[in-house]
C-alpha cells in the first residue's frame, strides 16, 4: 500500500512546484518550486527501483543545477517587474486557448481513449530493474561505452564554452 | 500493491504541459530555462517508468545520459544568459532583439 500513498503526495508536491515555477513573479520563488518538484521526482524514481539515478538527481539537479540557478539569480538581480505587454500581437490570449485545447483532449483521452499507456504493465519483474549501481555500471560500461565518452567530452566542452564565455570582454578579441 | 504505469505517464503529461505553457507564457529568461528543466523531468519521469513496465534496464541509463546533457545545457545556457546581461542590463527576452532580420 506503500507506493498509491506515496505516488499522490509526490503527484502532488510536484504538480505544486510546477504551477509554482511558471506562476511566481520573483525567480526565487520559481526556483525554489523547482527544488520541489524535483525533490519529488527523485521519490517517484525511488518507488520505481531507480536508485542510483534519484540519487544522481538529487545530486546534480538539487546539488549543482538549482545552486547555479540561484548564484545567477542573485548575480543579475531579482527582477520581479516582467513587463506584461504584448510585443506579438494576442500572444497571451493564443498560448491560453491552445493551453485549453490540449488539456480538454489530455482528459477527453484519459476519460474516453481507455488506451494501454504501456504493455506488460502486471507482468513486473522486480529483480531485473532494480537499478542499482552495479546493474547501470555493467549496461553502462558495454552496450553504452560509446556514448558515455561522448558525454565526458560534452562535459569538458560545455566547461570550456562556460570559462571562455565568462572571459570575453568587448574589444578585445 | 503498485501503480501503473500509466498514472506515472499522466503525470509526467501535466508535468510536460505546465513546463511547456510556462516557457510560451514567461519573458524572463531565467524562468523560461527553468521550464525547460521542468520538461526535461517529466520525459525522465516517462523513460523510468516506461523501463519498469517493460522490464528493461536500459531506460535508466537514457535517464542518466538525459541528466549529463541537461547540466552541460544549464551551465552553457546560464554563461550566455549572464553574458547578455552584462552586455544589456536585462533579462526579459522580449528586449533581445539585435539578431531580428
């Protein structure tokens, strides 16, 4: 009975820290509905075996990701006055229509469509995705040895891209 | 007792929709990046559980490499957004017009 509990208070949590993010008018505040929905996230990947990567969540995302946020945030100045006039002409009016569509045909599908989402769903081996490290390191350091190289080399672009974005002044080349 | 699959997908929809409305709706480019993060989530939340449905392990790692590329998003992304800045003095998206053709 554990995971139906859990599920909705996460369900929930997250949901909040969203509406949180787009609805705050100061960045700290969206910032810190960021932290909430990933910190539940992170709970929902614990209930699906996935421990190894709510732990990286946490500690990259929590950790490193929303500090990062924050620094900026505090670098440039909480600016909490957006400006809410239109440059593009009904902008608002046409994201908020579209918004309404989408959701009527999300529920319409949910409560009519009586789709499978996924197959297989009852048949849950329990044993063969429990993600722990030793299991991800072994799919990790052979079916996937390629493009984890490719993400070490990724990170050391993004690193220098980062130094010598923060080291260009105007006038000098 | 677990839950389906399909609620988690349910959930990762909203998820995807608030993100995705919130970077049509936001003009500062602060918020608007935390939208993106917000829909990189979501997708994780549908690999992870889609994984277990499935019985596959390789979901996981996707999740892994999905997390590696949205830091080094964030860090090259928060470098430009602080270059502007500097050169601007704002970060509302709407005052960034130089490169319009």
């Amino acid at each position: 009975m554990a995971e139906p509990i859990l599920f909705v208070l996460m369900a929930l949590g997250s949901l909040a820290g969203a509406v949180t993010v787009v609805a705050a008018r100061n960045p700290v505040y969206s910032a810190m509905g960021l932290l909430g929905t990933l910190f539940s996230v992170a709970v929902l990947y614990v209930l699906q075996l996935a421990h190894f990567v709510a732990a990286v969540q946490v500690i990259v995302y929590a950790g490193a990701v929303l500090t990062l946020f924050l620094f900026v945030i505090m670098l440039i100045g909480v600016d909490t006055s957006e400006d809410w006039d239109e440059k593009l002409p009904y902008q608002r009016a046409f994201v908020g229509g579209l918004a309404g569509l989408i959701a009527l045909f999300a529920g319409a599908l949910t409560l009519f469509g009586n789709f499978d989402w996924v197959p297989a769903a009852t048949s849950t081996d329990p044993d063969s995705t429990n993600g722990t490290i030793q299991a991800i390191a072994e799919l990790l350091f052979t079916d996937w040895v390629l493009a984890f190289e490719a993400t070490a080399l990724l990170l050391t672009i993004a690193a220098a891209g980062a130094i010598a974005l923060a080291h260009y002044r105007r006038g000098q080349t | 007792m677990i839950v389906a699959a399909g609620w988690y997908m349910a959930l990762a929809a909203a998820l995807f929709l608030i993100g995705a409305f919130g970077l049509l709706l936001r003009r500062n480019a602060l918020v608007m990046f935390m939208c993106i993060e917000l829909m990189l989530n979501a997708v994780n939340l549908t690999l992870i559980s889609a994984g277990r449905a499935l019985n596959d392990l390789n979901g996981q790692v996707a999740v892994f490499f999905i997390l590696v590329v949205a830091a080094a998003e964030v860090v090259v992304g928060l470098a430009i957004i602080v270059a502007i800045f500097r050169r601007r003095a704002t970060a509302s998206v709407d005052d960034l017009s130089e490169l319009r053709g």
